[in-house]
C-alpha cells in the first residue's frame, strides 16, 4: 500500500509519506515527509514512527525544529513527552536533559541520534532519515 503525496520543498516533485525507500548503500539520508508542521504545537515534541525508529520532531519557540531519537538512552523513557525551551529536552521519566541542537547529554546520559529537520514550502516537516 502506498501512502499519500506530498510536494517536495520545490512544490514540483511528489514525495511518499508510505513506506520508506531504502537507500542502497544504507547511508544516504531519504526525505521523509511526516505532515503538516502545525500537528507539532510551539513548545512541544511528537513522536513519529519511521523506518522501525521513534523518532521526536520538537517545535522550537523561534519556529524553528529538531528532530532526535524519541527514546531515552537513560532508559527508554519518551523524549518527545518531554519539556523543552530554546536550548535542551528533560526526559519526563528521570529528568535527564539532552542538548537539542546536538543530542549531547547535560546530565551524563548517553547521547541521542540526532536527525536533520525543516520545513518545506508547503509547510510540510521533511526528516532526513538515515
Ligand atoms: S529514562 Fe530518560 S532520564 Fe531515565
């Protein structure tokens, strides 16, 4: 089954939301669009599915989004249930607190995968999923 078409950032070229393609060499980053950007409020973090990884796509106070491993490397709790501001995520569970900008550790905890975010031209979030 095939999900829906979107466009990509260009508004000309269709980009599947169903399943993902696998790149061949299993290196190359594939755009994945995950919908509109307004379903991720300001302040907040959603958890998406992809490619068999949770994923938590974060919408920053400035507009902006990050995109990080959606599971705790303390010990699996839900990133994107936690609270952000401009700068970090605490996990809800432990309280441990990650750097949004790098998935680095504040508090000593294991890094999180860190993935490239945006917002295409038709307010599309576009992962690059590697
Ligand atoms: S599971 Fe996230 S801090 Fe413990």
């Amino acid at each position: 089954m095939t999900g829906p078409t979107h466009l990509d950032a260009t508004g000309s070229a269709p980009v599947s939301t169903g399943a993902l393609p696998v790149p061949p060499d299993g290196t190359e980053a594939v755009p994945t669009v995950l919908g509109p950007a307004d379903q991720v409020p300001i302040g907040e973090g959603r958890a998406f599915a992809v490619g068999g990884e949770q994923i938590a796509v974060f919408h920053l106070r400035d507009g902006t989004f990050r995109a990080r491993s959606a599971v705790c490397t303390h010990r699996g709790g839900p990133i994107a249930d936690g609270t952000i501001d401009q700068r970090v995520v605490m996990c809800p569970l432990h309280q441990n607190v990650f750097e949004l900008d790098t998935g680095c550790s504040t508090t000593g905890a294991p890094p999180l995968k860190s993935y490239t975010v945006h917002v295409n031209g038709v307010q599309n979030i576009v992962l690059q999923f590697t």
